[in-house]
C-alpha cells in the first residue's frame, strides 16, 4: 500500500457521497482483514471483509484461468442492495456496500478513484 | 430472381435512401447469400433505425446465421416500435422454441394470430405449440433433454457458457480461453463454493439472495447466476460484449439452465 493511513478516509469519502452507498471499506485482500472503513451501523466489517476477500480470491483465480485477466471491477448483486469492489495493483480491495436502486455506473468510477489513491 | 437482385442493388446504389433494401436483402437471404444480405440489412438499418421491418429483416439474417441473441435484440426492437409487428412476434416465439419456452413461444403466436389472422404459417406454428393435430409440441420440458444440449441455440455454448453444481462440477456448457484452450475444469474447480460464499456475504449484510455476480476483466468480462439454490452459471465474453449486454445474456442462459435442472430433477 501506498498511500499513507490519512489519505485512506479521504478515499472513502469518494465513495460514500454517492447517493445509497450504505458504507465503503479498504480491505487487505491477501488475509481479508479490514484496513479502513466507514460503514453504517449494523454492518459487520471484520465479516464483511473476510467474505469479500475470500469471493476476490476466488473470482482472480477463476477469471485467469478463464483467459479474462486480473479482475478491474466486480458486483455482486442481490434482492436488497449490492457489494461493489475494485481490486487495486497494491493488494487492497476498495468495496462499497449500496441500495438496490444505486448508481452502479457512479460508484464504479468512485471506487477506481478511490482505488488510485490508495494504490 | 438474379435479374432482380441486379435491378434492386442498381436502384438502391442510385437512391441509397430507397426502401428497396428490404427487398433486396431478403431475396439475399433466401439465396442463401447471407453476408451480402447482412451488409445490405445493416446498412438500411443505419438509414433506417426507426423502422421494425429493417430490425425485423436484419433479425432473419442473423437467425440464419445462428445468432440468436442479437436477433432476440433485433426483433425486441422492432416490437418496441410496432408492438403488432407479426414478423418479430413469429421471430420471437421461433427464438423461445428453441430455449423450450413453449409458453411465450406461443403466447407470441397468439398475439401474431390477433394480428394476422389468416396467416397460415401462425396457425400451423401454433398447433405445434400446443401440441394440435398428431404433431409433437417443442417442449423441452416433455422431451429429457441431452446434457449436452442444456445451452442449446444460445450463441457460445461451447466455449463461453459453463454450469455448474455445488462442487464446481460441470453440468454443461464448456468454456475457451482467448488462445482456444479448454479451460472447463481449470475454471470449474476455482468456481466450487463461489455460490455459497455469494449466499452467506448478501446473508449477512441482509441484502436477501443474491441474484448475479458480473465481474469485469483486463481482457474480458464474466457474469455468474445462480440457476437454482446448489448451481452456478458462468458466461464469459470479451470485453466488446457490455456489462449490461452480458447481464442480459446471462438471464437467458440462466432461463435455459433452469430448464435443464427441472427437466434432470
């Protein structure tokens, strides 16, 4: 990682200001273990992160095998809401947690913002 | 008919605007002359966006040429302009036979049949429909269905569309890297759990099921479904197929994977 710790908030701010974003997070995608966060209560983030590494440890090794290279950006769609999350060149994985009705197309480009800050 | 083909090409070069071009494209078609009736459809349709019987003749190329998805795309779109339009409702209800969806199928021939009702090919497609007159309905649902034929007539089946069970083991489909290479089992074995690791993540920030995970690619983009609680379906495209097209085009495949799991239940 890059980018120093004050710059992480910064980063989160990108995402969280977009309209039904419920929380945004930095997770280390290597052990899954929550870097940064700014999640609306009742949002387990330690879980969270862990899952989401684990999907994005998954998802990588499928889509190279499949020929489609390295994952740029994955969202895993529900009923109730959304799990948006680019993976960054430094091993971080930036993940928005959204309403069903958010702007996907916006918070994707927040998240490779986000994405180039942290590094 | 030759003759003809010259005379409509010799009008169309002169006025590039004319209508001929539907004409000319379908006698193409027929002669069996499909890249050339492509070119000629594609491009009246340029000039002619708004009108179903561009989209509907550019639809029949395509169905001939075994595009299915584009001509589903093509025939929705001149349906969209003229909701009573009988070629794309024929059109349509031929693409949901050859998915096994013999209820819009023929709900489809209805609506052609209120339309043009002395049409003999509606009436005759119809009673096939609904199984009339000693013929066998198109029912993939009534006729076991070959494992190899869960994706049939949808476009990659054999190199872009992949299912799954529970353990990541294939139930059909199968699926090509950009070189060529089978890379089935590489992916299928990556994929095992991914179904229930998608469950208990949407589970535990109570977002209900999950209903799709569309992942974009360097080179390519994937789209996962879940066809059924314990499957996985996986479509991959290069990344010219949209996120948005590829989503579309993995609901039907999911439709048809469905199918297949109720039909081997």
């Amino acid at each position: 990682m890059t980018a120093p710790a004050a710059a992480y908030g910064k980063a989160l701010d990108l995402i969280t200001r977009v309209r039904g974003v419920r929380g945004a997070m930095l997770v280390s995608a290597e052990d899954g273990i929550v870097v940064a966060e700014q999640l609306m209560e009742g949002i387990k983030g330690p879980a969270l992160s862990a899952l989401a590494a684990s999907l994005a440890t998954r998802l990588r090794r499928a889509m190279e095998a499949a020929g489609v290279g390295a994952s740029v950006f994955w969202h895993l769609q529900a009923e109730q809401g959304a799990l948006l999350v680019v993976p960054t060149p430094g091993g971080t994985l930036v993940v928005a947690v959204a309403e069903p009705d958010v702007n996907v197309g916006l918070v994707r480009l927040e998240l490779l913002r986000a994405a180039e800050v942290v590094g | 008919m030759p003759d003809e083909i010259k005379t409509l090409s010799s009008q169309l070069a002169q006025d590039p605007d004319s209508l001929v071009f539907l004409r000319l494209g379908e006698l193409l078609r027929h002669k069996g002359q499909l890249d050339t009736a492509h070119r000629v459809a594609l491009t009246g349709l340029e000039r002619h966006p708004h009108l179903p019987d561009a989209h509907d003749l550019y639809a029949r190329i395509l169905a001939d040429r075994h595009d299915y998805e584009r001509a589903f795309d093509e025939w929705d779109m001149a349906l969209r302009i003229a909701p009573d339009h009988v070629g794309a409702l024929k059109g349509l209800a031929f693409l949901y036979f050859k998915v096994g969806d013999v209820q819009q199928a023929a709900a489809h021939l209805e609506a052609a049949q209120r339309v043009a009702p002395d049409d003999p090919g509606v009436a005759q497609a119809l009673a096939l429909a609904r199984g009339e007159g000693g013929a066998e309905p198109i029912a993939p649902a009534a006729q076991p269905m070959e494992e190899a034929r869960v994706f049939a007539g949808l476009e990659g089946a054999q190199e872009g569309l992949l299912l799954l069970d529970a353990s990541g083991r294939v139930l059909g489909g199968a699926l090509k890297d950009p070189a060529g290479r089978d890379v089935t089992d590489a992916v299928a074995a990556y994929l095992a759990g991914v179904s229930q690791e998608a469950a208990r993540t949407v589970k535990l920030l109570g977002l209900g099921k999950w209903t799709g995970l569309a992942a974009e690619g360097n080179l390519g983009h994937v789209h996962l479904a879940p066809p059924s609680s314990d499957a996985l379906l996986l479509v991959v495209r290069d990344r010219a197929v949209p996120m948005g097209r590829l989503a579309i085009i993995a609901q039907r495949a999911a439709l048809a994977a469905r199918r297949w799991l109720e039909a081997h239940a």
